[in-house]
C-alpha cells in the first residue's frame, strides 16, 4: 500500500467531489461502511454534514476512521 493520498471519486447527496486518501484510510473506511451495512457515499455524506467549516472532508474521513477503530478495540 501507498503512504500517498489517492484521489477517490464520491457522490454526496447528489453532489461529485473527490477526497484524497491514503490507501490504508480509505480500506479502513470502506470496511467500516460495510460492517454498518451502509453504501460508502451515504457514511461520507453523513460525515460532511457533521464536520463543520474548520476541518477538510478529508481529514473529517480520516478522524471518523480514527474514532471508529479507537471505540472499537478489544483487549485493552
């Protein structure tokens, strides 16, 4: 996998945008949209929407992921 951010191609409420991601950020991403039984650009949409004017879609993904995997970890 790429440390690089990749251009990835969504659709938000109608709305095409891209977001750059690193390839372990969006894998993340997508298999969280899965496991919620929910279509990626929905999650993204909702994640828009929260993120207020001070943070990048982007960085709004990465820090959705962050929380999400933080909330869920087992063993500690």
């Amino acid at each position: 996998m790429s440390n690089r951010p990749k251009k990835h191609s969504l659709t938000l409420r109608g709305h095409r945008t891209s977001v750059s991601l690193e390839d372990e950020f969006w894998t993340a991403f997508r298999a969280i949209a899965a496991k919620e039984g929910r279509a990626i650009n929905d999650l993204a949409a909702d994640i828009d929407e929260e993120r207020g004017t001070e943070c990048g879609l982007a960085s709004a993904i990465r820090l959705y992921v962050l929380r999400h995997l933080q909330a869920h970890q087992t063993g500690d």
